[in-house]
C-alpha cells in the first residue's frame, strides 16, 4: 500500500519521551458535554489564566476507537467535544471552526453528528443560539483533503461556545495529534481516550512541559464487524488528562514554538491480520529497506534505474577531471539551472528524467537528481532524509518518515565526505541551509546508511568589524573607514536581500540606519557573487564632534548590542540560537584636533559560565590615537532553561559595556 501520499501535512514537534504505547498509563475519559450552564460562565481564578487572555478553552476532550469496516479491515472513530468563552473580541476567531478530512471517493473520512450552538447570559439566563446545517461548508483544498467549517452564530464578548463532531476515518495508518495546550489559549480542561485493538501497535511520543493530572490504562475485549466476518479482540485502553494548561509564551530565539505545546502524537509501527506481521517503522533497518526499494525514492537513484540520466552526466563531466572536480561541475549543473519548487515531502511525484527535462522541481526531486547524476559518474553518492526546523523535531530512535520533510545529499570525494543542497540559489557547494541543522538526519544507502547529525553548534560563524577613524585636514571631524566581513550565513541573508531589493537599496537602507545627520559614501561589496565564501562589505562615515569643552563617544559605530535580546525575567524554555556567537570588533581612532583623553572605559573579560564563552572589552591610548578590541563568544547555539539568568545578565553586561563613551576634553 502506498501510503506517503497522505503524509504530506506539515507537522512540527518536539520528542520529550517516546513510549510503546502498550506503556502508556491512563484513565477513562469523562466526556464534556455540549450543555451550558450558568455557572460556566463565571470562570475560576487560576495560575494559568492571565490578565492578556482573550478566551479561556473551558473543556476540550477527545475519543478515538476503532471498528471494523466493509474492506475486511479498520477504521477509526474520533470524537471531538469543545467548550470555549470568548472573553472579547480578539477572540471571534474561535468561533470560525475548520476540520481537515482526507482521502477521495468511498475512503474519504466522514464527518457526522456535528452539533454547534452559542450560549450567551442574558438576565441570568442561558440563551442557546444553534448552529443551522446549512452553514456548514465543504471546500475541496486538494485531491486526497477537503475542509468542512463553520462560524458560530451570535457570538459576542463574554459567549460560551461548544460545539462536537465525529470522525469516521479509514486512514488507521495516520492518527490525529491530540493537543492538550492551545498556542493562545488556557485551557481549564483537557482529556485525550483512545483504545486500540491487539491488530494495531502505535507509538506514542509525548511532547511538552506540563504534567498530566491523571493518567490510567484497562483492557477489555470486544468484536469487530470487519465485513462478514467477526474478529475478537482485546483492546488497550488509555487516557490523559491536563488541568490548567496556560496558553504556549511564545519568545525569542526558539526555532518552532510548536516543538514545546503538550501534545500527544501517534505513529503506526506495526500490523498484524491474523496470519501476518507487518513491521511499518519498528526500527531503521527495516525503514530503510523499504525506502531503498521505493521508486518514488531511492530507487530511483539506482545507477541502472537512472541510466537514463548517463548522457546528461557525460555533457556536465569532463572527461579529465577528478572526484572534486566532477562532484562539483555535477553540483553547478543542478544548482544553477533548475527552479525548486517548495514542497514537504521526500518523496518524487515526477520521473528524475522528466524533472531534468522540465528544469524545476521539488526539493526531494532536486537533491535526488543530484545524487543520480553523482552516481552515474560513480561516485558514492546518498540521500539523507531530515526534519528543518520550522517542521520540528523527530525521534531519531524510530524512523518515523512522516515526520521528515528534506532531503540533501551526501557524496565522498577521496576522504571527504561533502553534503550538499543544490535547490537554493545562495548556498554555496558544501553548505546546507541553516534550516537543516536541526539534530539527527539519516542516510538511506544499501552500503553506508547510518545516522549524522547537523547541530546548530556545529556550525562557525565569526563576524568581524574593523573600523579606522583618522581627523579630517581641517579638524573639523574625521572620517571612518569601516569594513565588515560577515560569517558564512549571515553573508547568506546579505546575498539575499541583495537578489531581493537589490544593490543600491542595501546601502541606502545602510544610510538610512545612521540617520540624517551622518553621511555614508564608497559603499563597495565583495564576494557577492563567490557562493561559498563570506561577502566583505565596505564604506566611509563622516563623523562630526560636538563642539564644546567635552565631546562625549562611543567607539561602537555599528554591530553592537543596543538592548539584551532577552528581556523576560524568566523562561520556560530553551534558548535556541542559530549557531555559536563569535563577534569581533577592532577599532583605531586618531584623538580629535585640539583634544586629550579625559576618561577612558575600563578594559575588562569576563567569562560565562566558566567555559562556556566570554566578554573580551580591551582599550588603551597613546598620544595620538586609541585602540579597542572587543570579542563576544559564546561556545554553544542552545542553552537550557537553568542557564536563561546567567545569559540574560551576561548580556546585560554586554550591552552595558558597549554602551560607554570615551570622553575627550578641549586642550
């Protein structure tokens, strides 16, 4: 059964603690009824309801179980209860509802017993205003998933909506996430039952932070109607349940707030029909068999499955050229001349020969070309499969493939192993976008599969500023020359502004950054066009001194910190950087015409956390001139809750530090 093509639904995550689901403890779930009542709108003072809450989720739960159905097999039942208080009119939003159903013709999930009504208090009474069938709407957003939704009626600030439905699924394979936190909501509530028969075994991966109030399992038996035939069995029953779940908090420096919401997530790993078992993900081997023989992936980058693309190879590849120079004139091909198109999927909906053919194509397609034409030369060329970061995390224990959403590729060169991405016009041969680095990625080759891992600490990046002021002839300022030679990516986001707005509109947005009263000229860029070096970027600034008995400066013209970019008291959760900090700024300054140096800021290092990374602020004087050197490095890209104080106060300092002046007094 071909099933990938429903996986195709952008999900992200964080793996806190994977479970057979056979492990699992839980509880039977108490089911939330639709009914209002007075009461339910005088809400319970609590921790996780704030003053900046615009609704407050009441109860959500849910129930999945499985029966049997008319193709000798199962589905799956999954009910929905909702009850949520609009408290104003940021809120109206919930009262639009948009339930995703999948699959085509007779296998398209069904929603049904959909009941929707709006409760509002008037005089101490509950006014119910129903929901009407005929505002339910279908819209079919593609071939294999259609949205049903509606807007419930008569919704003001201070309303009570509920509402509940059920699903009849046919797609066993790919169960609902259960999300006990809403990103911008508390939730008083939140319970989660599923029962599943001895056929099935699911794993359960656990997301988030906060704790469960109670959690139970119990077995029981039942039969299933699967056609004309019956099938006892016994069925695993569990549940969850949350209580005052505050609303997800949202901060800086996190690279998929998704990745931290409680939530529960399901993935088939194995069938059985009676007869046969049937191992789906239960471990890497057995995952990466069947991607080697899938044609839609690595078979199709078999050299005799892809001989197809020899002459292609022939024309790129001269014929004295060694493993670099093929792997790179390969490399230049694909990136160079084809168009990507964004996709969330790693596996290939168009033939490789029709892809080269048709010159674009996804990023599965792209990077899986890429490896083709690197192994029709004979190079031992693989696809890896990764989650980025905007798609969440994966339990990298259990290969999960839906949970996967890019592929790169991995080839060797004499003792160099090189990974590449040809589908982004800006990144350089040997470089992965920075999306990629997101922990565990796999190699799915039948001589060399095996895990490699891309952390964002991995990655080097140093920035470097170097400024030099000298007076003008006529003492009445001076000049800066300044250059700064970014890191690799952040040369990356230049580059892209650059293609973006152009040349011209970079260094006016430059200017424009020093405001008014400074002059910016001899703007140059180097490098813009050498993809796998950093750009140089260069310019003058006209400075004037304030007259008077004492000019007060600050030697930082440009790349310092203005404000600490964390600014909360406290945090929750990681802080994720996109790679280690390395920044370095030199400064030589002539002492202004007329002036001596009354006040000099302290040299000081300090050091964070130990090890971890320091403060470097080094100044000293002459006669004629002053010379300062200032390097923030931190050694890691993610620090964990426990360490969120020390970062905060380390870069208090920072910030402090860079913001003193040097005082000049008139001779």
């Amino acid at each position: 059964m071909k099933m990938h093509g429903y996986y195709q639904i952008k999900r992200a995550f964080v793996t806190m603690l994977v479970l057979l689901l056979a492990t699992v403890p839980a509880r039977s779930q108490s089911d939330a009824s639709v009914n209002v009542t007075a009461s339910d709108f005088t809400i319970p003072a609590g921790s996780a309801i704030d003053s900046n809450a615009n609704a407050v989720i009441l109860a959500t739960t849910g129930s999945l179980e499985f029966v049997g159905n008319k193709h000798n097999w199962v589905s799956y039942e999954y009910k929905v209860t909702s009850k949520i208080k609009i408290l104003n009119r940021k809120a109206y939003d919930l009262a639009l509802v948009k339930i995703l159903l999948y699959g085509r013709n007779d296998r398209q999930d069904k929603l049904t017993d959909l009941k929707a009504s709006t409760f509002n208090l008037m005089d101490g009474k509950v006014i119910e205003t129903r929901l009407d069938a005929k505002d339910l709407y279908n819209t079919e957003l593609s071939k294999n998933i259609s949205e049903a939704k509606f807007t419930l009626p008569a919704v003001q600030e201070g309303s009570i909506i509920a509402y509940s439905y059920l699903i009849t699924s046919y797609h066993y394979y790919y169960l609902p996430t259960w999300n006990f936190q809403n990103a911008q909501y508390p939730c008083l509530y939140s319970a989660f039952q599923i029962g599943i028969p001895d056929l099935l075994r699911y794993l359960t991966i656990r997301y988030g932070v906060d704790s469960f109030y109670e959690t139970k399992s119990k077995d029981d038996f039942k039969t299933l109607q699967m056609d004309a035939v019956q099938v006892a069995t016994t069925i695993h029953h569990h549940s969850w349940i949350m209580k005052d779940i505050p609303s997800f908090k949202d901060e800086d420096y996190i690279n998929e707030p998704g990745d931290y919401l409680d939530k529960l997530q399901f993935t088939l790993v194995q069938t059985y029909n009676g007869e046969d078992i049937d191992n789906i993900t239960t471990n890497w081997k057995v995952a990466e068999d069947k991607l080697l023989a899938t044609a839609e992936f690595a078979g199709a980058v078999n050299v005799d499955n892809a001989s197809n693309l020899h002459n292609t190879m022939v024309k790129i590849c001269t014929s004295d050229g060694d493993e670099n120079t093929a792997a790179r004139q390969i490399y230049n091909y694909v990136h160079d001349n084809f168009t990507c198109v964004p996709n969330d999927d790693i596996f290939l909906e168009h033939d490789l020969y029709e892809v080269n053919k048709l010159k674009k194509g996804s990023v599965a397609e792209i990077n899986l070309l890429l490896v083709a034409l690197l192994k029709q030369h004979g190079l031992i060329a693989s696809p890896v499969i990764l989650s980025t970061k905007d798609y969440g995390k994966h339990p990298e224990n259990y290969p999960v493939i839906e949970k996967f959403n890019y592929v790169v590729c991995r080839v060797r060169t004499g003792k160099n192993m090189v990974y590449l991405d040809a589908t982004d016009p800006t990144i350089g041969y040997g470089k992965l976008p920075l999306a990629c680095y997101n922990g565990h990625a796999q190699i799915i080759d039948e001589q060399h599969s095996g895990s490699v891992y891309f952390y964002p600490g991995d990655i080097t990046e140093t920035n470097k500023t170097f400024v030099t002021i000298m007076n003008d002839e006529k003492g009445e300022g001076a000049t800066a020359s300044y250059q700064y030679i970014p890191g690799y990516y952040h040369s990356y986001d230049v580059r892209n502004t650059i293609r973006k707005n152009g040349r011209n509109q970079y260094f006016k947005d430059i200017q424009q950054s020093y405001g008014p009263d400074v002059t910016i000229g001899n703007f140059g860029i180097d490098s813009l066009d050498q993809l796998e070096m950093p750009v140089q970027i260069t310019y003058d600034v006209s400075l004037h001194y304030d007259e008077g008995n004492l000019v007060y400066f600050n030697p930082f013209i440009s790349n310092h910190f203005q404000e600490n970019p964390f600014k909360a008291q406290v945090r929750q959760y990681p802080v994720e950087m996109p790679y280690p900090l390395d920044d370095k700024y030199e400064l030589t300054m002539e002492i202004p015409g007329g002036y001596v140096v009354e006040e000099l800021p302290r040299p000081v290092k300090v050091s964070f956390n130990d090890n971890e990374g320091f403060f470097e602020y080094i100044i000293q004087k002459d006669e004629s001139g002053i010379r300062l050197r200032s390097h923030i490095k931190l050694n890691q890209a993610t620090f964990a809750p426990g360490d969120y104080a020390s970062l905060r106060d380390f870069f208090a300092y920072v910030v402090r530090k860079q913001s003193e002046q040097i005082v000049f007094k008139k001779k």
